[in-house]
C-alpha cells in the first residue's frame, strides 16, 4: 500500500493524518539515507497511532526507537534506526536535549504557566516533551531545534523571572506520581465494569462514557463497553482521569473476579 492508503487504512483525517505523513517520512527517509531521523514528539495516543500505522507499513518495531529523556516520559519521539545503529545505542544520536529553568519559589508557577510562556514565544507543542514542574524549577525536555533559542530567549513564566540553563538528561527532577490504589471485585474484566470501578461510577454510566467514544485504552480510542482487559492495561476517559488495571485476582466465592487499580491523580 502506498502512503495514502496506509493513512485511509487507519481512517486517519485532518491533523493526525498529517502527523502521521511525516512518520511514514521519517521512517523512509532513515531507510533511503540509511541515516537516524526524528520524528517531532508525540503524545501517547499519536504514539500508539504511530505503532498502528508502522505496523501496516511493515516496519518492524526494532526499526525505532521511542525516547522521552528519561524512563515514564509520557510524550515521546520515535528515532528510526538506520543499518548501523542499534537500538541499545539509540540514545546517542537522540535529538533531545534537557533545560531547567529556575525560579523564585513563591511565584507557585505551574505546568500551565510554562506551557502559555512557551506557546506564546511561538514555540508549538510538538517541539516539547514533558515539562516537570518542581517548587522552585521546571525541567523540559525538548528538540534541540528550540533549545538554544530557548537557551537566548527565554526568561519569564507568569509573573516570574526565570533562569534557563542546560542540564544532562540524568539530573532531570522527576515528580513522584500521585496515584491510589483501589481493591474491588467485578463481574467480568469487561472495560464497562472495569471502568466503573476505576472512575468510582455505575456500570451503565461507564458503557455510555465508552459508547461516546471518550474512552481509550492503551491510548487507543475503544467504543466497544464489552472489549475485554487484562492486567497491565491503562484505561484514559476525557474528563475522569486515567488508571491501570494492576493485578487480576482469583475469583471470589461469590463468582467475582478480584482486581486492584492504579489510579492516577
């Protein structure tokens, strides 16, 4: 299949089609130059998007590599590998590059406030990877097509003045994730019932939040209230959050399956 069908194929349209384009470039490009190309970051959905696609395109998944910066990044890019380069080595010749930009502690800026700063210097969101916002620092990981820019040019956040410097990827502060644990039995692993106790709602409030198409699991969009889990799976719904099915139990005497959640807050 050509590109246009690859992309008809995932029913991919308007921004994500284009996004999508260039990954299939990138990857052609690394295959015809036999040279590492980027793609720009991506967010875990267009990243699974992306798996998808590469799939379809009969790229193997040794063909790239997704870096971050640091181990849990949640945006990432994909570096495709030519011939020489393996993917243990994949790091080296990585396009990213680690800021920290300081401030005082009491002007309490958050992840907005950086994200308006940077938006507002024309800098667009797939140039930025995380941006982890600590009580006096944030540290970003970035292209390095805007760090130096960044380096020059950025100096305020909000109301704050910042101080911007250049950091190896090992001295990025990494915020422990707030999340709970939920022990809860449930009829079948069904993503209805699952979510309903993950979102802490009734069952049939959870198959229509599906049904709506504001549900994904493993970043991927499911419609469907009755596809079935299993432990390790992440279940995203627009305007509730996010969870892990952690662990899947034994059956109780009461014909129960046990689960435990985490659930990100």
């Amino acid at each position: 299949m050509d590109k246009g069908q690859l992309l008809d194929r995932l029913g991919a349209v308007g921004e994500d089609r284009l996004l999508l384009a260039k990954v299939l470039d990138r990857s052609a490009q690394a295959q015809s130059r036999n040279i590492p190309a980027a793609t720009d970051f991506l967010s875990p959905a267009q990243l699974a998007q992306a798996r998808d696609l590469l799939s379809l395109a009969g790229v193997a998944e040794t063909a790239c590599a997704a870096l971050g910066g640091y181990d849990g990044a949640e945006r990432r890019l994909l570096l495709f590998l030519p011939d020489w380069l393996e993917a243990e080595d994949a790091e080296s010749q990585s396009p990213i590059r680690c800021l920290r930009a300081a401030f005082r502690a009491e002007y309490r800026l958050t992840h907005r406030d950086f994200l308006g700063s940077l938006m507002g210097m024309g800098v667009v969101r797939e140039k930025l990877g995380d941006i982890l916002v600590g009580p006096d620092s944030a540290d970003l990981v970035v292209l390095d097509t805007v760090a130096d820019f960044l380096l020059r040019s950025w100096d305020s956040a909000g109301r704050a003045k910042l101080t911007v410097s250049e950091i190896p990827a090992a001295h990025l502060h990494i915020p422990e994730v707030s999340c709970q644990e939920l022990r809860d039995t449930v009829s079948s692993l069904r993503l209805d019932a699952v979510a309903a106790a993950g979102f802490r709602m009734a069952r049939g409030k959870a198959a229509g939040l599906v049904e709506s198409g504001r549900v994904q699991v493993n970043w991927r969009e499911c419609v469907k209230p009755d596809k079935p889990l299993a432990a390790g799976d992440t279940v995203s719904a627009r305007g509730f959050g996010k969870f892990t099915l952690e662990q899947v139990g034994g059956v109780t005497k009461k014909g129960r399956i046990s689960i435990v959640i985490k659930r990100y807050i």
